[in-house]
C-alpha cells in the first residue's frame, strides 16, 4: 500500500491553543513530503474528560498534547513507555496498531539536544521556574546530566520554594534558571517571573520554553545582566521531530 495515500489525522491536544506551534508546524512538514491526505488539527478542549470522546470519534494515528492535560492524561490511557512514566507527563501519544493507547514523553529529548549545547562547568544548579508537566521533563534531564535542581513555585511545599525566598546566594549558587511557566507568552509580553533580577550575571544561562515572543521579558532582562540566554523554539522543533518519528515506527 502506498503510505502517501493514506488519509492519517494527528493533532494537539490542549487549552486555548490557537497560538500553538505544532499545527503550522506539521502542516508545512506533510507538504514538504507531499503526504496530501494527512491533516493536523487542534483539539481544544475545556475538560480532559473529553478526551475519550475525541478517539471514539475520529480515527486519529497520534496526537500532541500541552498545556494543562499532560499530566491529567495518564489516566486516559492503555500504556506509558518508560520514559513518559519517570517523567510522570506525557506530550505524545499514539495509537498503536491493536487500537490501544500509549503516551510517551519528547520533550525531554527536544529539551536536552537544546540544552547540552549551552552548559559549561560552572553550570552545577537549575532553578526551574513552574511545576507543570513541561518542568517535570525539565527535572528528568537535569537529572541524566547530574545538574541539581530546585522547584520555584507560587505555592510554599517541603519539594519547593516560593519567588518571595529567592535570594542573592540561591540565585549566585544556581546558575541555570528554566522558566516552564507561561508568564510571558504572546499577548501578555510584559509578564514575567518574579525572581531578583538583580542578582544576575554573565555566569547565568537562562532558558525559557516559551517561544512566542522569541525573546520573552524574562530572558531580556536576562541577557540585559549579561546572561546567556535561550527560547524554546528548538526544543519545540526537537520535540515535534521525535514525535513524528515515533508516529512513523
């Protein structure tokens, strides 16, 4: 059978995504190849609880899946591969060929090619920014490199601290700081998180996984102290590439 001629429908899954990468991103992919019978859509939903009803009711190879279902999802599905079951967020999914269900998780691999690159060896301690699905893939890399790491939260627990306790020696000790929170995101440009800038300095990597706008206000004020700084568009691209090829195994 001819692959190409195929009808195959993927998507993402998420919250208000209208901005989302993915869509545009695979669109443009499936006509690089000439795959004119595969389609990418958006399924935003305002429950997870409708995620059933989305399989049930079209026949979709894989999807996508952001903010906020990436962890609410694991109950929706047959099997987690290893990997997305460390991690505890699956940004994956795909039908397999007995019908049944399976998440994986790559956005660790988009996140650490992206990473790698920049660290040095002065970069010993992540603060990482948000306690979504997104930073749980964030801590798992940071683990495999031997970087320690410490939750920055809103909300005060025993695994993490508040913005309100950052100060001088946490930031001077932790060198890579990753915003996972969506403070930032395109329209609201002037949001950002709330950590000492201040205490800033050329030894800081600073790593947003928002992409759109392609330098946030946390990264400018950043690079502003002389700080290396990093979006998240490749780490999307990487994702999305390991994605594609776990759709096609």
């Amino acid at each position: 059978m001819d692959t190409k001629k195929e009808n195959k429908l993927f998507g993402l899954l998420g919250k208000n995504i209208s901005y989302s990468f993915s869509k545009g991103y695979f669109e443009k992919k499936f006509e690089t190849l000439k795959l004119e019978n595969y389609d990418y859509v958006n399924f935003d939903i305002s429950s997870i609880e409708e995620f059933s009803t989305l399989w049930k009711k079209h026949t979709i190879s894989g999807m996508n899946v952001t903010i906020p279902y990436k962890e609410e999802v694991i109950s929706k599905l047959d099997s987690l591969d290893a990997t997305a079951a460390d991690i505890g967020a699956v940004n994956t999914i795909k039908r397999l060929a007995d019908g049944t269900l399976r998440g994986y998780n790559t956005d660790c691999i988009g996140f650490r090619n992206s990473l790698e690159p920049l660290l040095n060896s002065h970069h010993q301690k992540a603060l990482i920014l948000g306690t979504g699905g997104a930073s749980k893939a964030v801590a798992y890399v940071l683990d495999q490199l031997g970087i320690a790491q410490q939750y920055v939260s809103r909300k005060k627990s025993n695994t993490q601290l508040t913005y309100e306790e950052l100060t001088e020696s946490i930031l001077t000790d932790h060198t890579i700081i990753v915003n996972c929170s969506p403070l930032g995101t395109f329209p609201k440009l002037e949001e950002k998180p709330n950590i000492p800038y201040e205490f800033l300095t050329k030894k800081h990597l600073l790593f947003d996984l928002i992409y759109n706008p392609s330098k946030t206000t946390f990264l400018k004020m950043g690079e502003a102290k002389g700080c290396q700084v990093q979006n998240g568009y490749d780490m999307l691209v990487g994702q999305a590439e390991a994605s594609w090829e776990l759709w096609c195994s």
